[in-house]
C-alpha cells in the first residue's frame, strides 16, 4: 500500500524529511540540466553549467547517504552544508535562495531556446516561486512584495509553503519537457519527478505533491 499522509505537512517537518526533500529538489534539478545538455533536440548544451556550476554552492547529503554538491571558488561564504545531523537556519535560507536562482535561470534558459514552448518561466518559475528571497549578502530573488524571507528566519509555514512549490514546480518542469515537440526525450518525468521525488509535501491550503512511496508487506 501507499503513505497515508504527507512526510511534510504544516503541522511539522522533521530534520530527515527536510534535508530529503533539499537533495530531491537539487538533485532533480542537476538531473534535468544534465538530461538537456544531451538531449539531441534541445539546441544548447550549457544547462548544467549556468545552472549547477554556476550558482550552486552547497553540499546536501540525505538520509541514505547520497550528496549533491558543488562549491563555487570565491564564494565560499554563501557555501553551505545540510544533513540530517547538520542543519540549521542559515543553510535553509541559502538552499532555498540558490534554488529560487536555479530554477529561474533554468526557465529563462528554456525559453530562449528554440524549443516549441516559450512559457517555461510563467508556468514553471513565476506560478510557483510567489517570495522574494534574501541572502546573507543583501542579494534577492522573485518578485513578490508582500512575502519576504530574510536571514532572520523563516517559520514553518513558509517554509513548507515553499518546500510544496519546489516540488511542484519541479512536476510541472518535467511534465512540459516531456510534451515540448521540440525535445526528443519523453523520460523526464519518469526520471527526475516520478523516481527521484520519493516524498510528499502538503502546503497550508491542503495541496499534496510529491510521489508517495509504495511499500510492500514482507
């Protein structure tokens, strides 16, 4: 059978979940990029690098011991690191940021691609990313004037909040390159959605996204 319940709710989210669900984004995201760079309809092939390379500066390990992780030289105050034991407010606010920066940069990328679509960053990036996010630097990113995350902190409402976009943003991405004419791989779902988001998170108005894990009975 399948979980009954979400693994991240408004009611609580605990360190392991949290750190899975930071991995799941990026590594999703990293999956993506790399898929793009080979996929033989899509013209350009500098998705990881102006993506991954560029602009993420982190290491997150997860609970089964797998790392996404990438440092970027000269920037080694905004690097941070996340895992189970290790997580605290100035890595989530700097995750959260550099995937608000990721993901735009993606969409952008998209869109001036040649590809049969030209919406990625509307449907993708600007339907779901509705914060504006600041590093400690003083940088920001998004739009939104009346919801702001700072370094100060974040609740855990936003936060969970937030975590639902990713993981729905990273649905909605997949789903569109695997209906774009241009793009000649229609796996990208299965791929980085399907079978890298092995969890679910449920905002504050009830909506669920995410896979639900199947478990067997021995």
């Amino acid at each position: 059978m399948s979980n009954l319940e979400a693994q991240i709710k408004p009611s609580g989210v605990s360190k392991r979940n949290l750190v899975d669900c930071f991995y799941a984004v990026v590594s999703s995201i990293q999956g993506i990029c790399r898929k793009l760079d080979d996929d033989g309809g899509v013209p350009l092939t500098t998705y990881e690098a102006n993506v991954i390379t560029a602009l993420f500066n982190g290491k997150i390990e997860n609970s089964r011991g797998d790392v996404v992780m990438n440092a970027i030289s000269g920037k080694e105050d905004t690097f941070f690191i996340m895992s189970p034991t290790g997580i605290n407010n100035r890595s989530i606010i700097q995750g959260i940021y550099q995937i608000f920066d990721m993901m735009e940069t993606l969409c952008e990328q998209l869109d001036t691609d040649t590809l049969t679509d030209s919406n990625y960053e509307t449907l993708v990036y600007t339907a779901h990313y509705l914060w504006t996010v600041f590093n400690e630097a003083g940088s920001s990113v998004g739009a939104s004037t009346s919801q702001r995350i700072t370094p100060m902190g974040i609740d855990n409402l936003q936060l969970v909040d937030i975590l639902y976009a990713f993981v729905h943003s990273i649905h909605t991405l997949t789903d569109k390159l695997d209906d774009d004419g241009t793009v000649t791989d229609t796996d990208y779902e299965a791929l980085w959605d399907t079978a890298n988001i092995l969890m679910q998170v449920e905002d504050s108005k009830g909506n669920i996204a995410g896979n639900a894990l199947t478990k067997f009975n021995p």
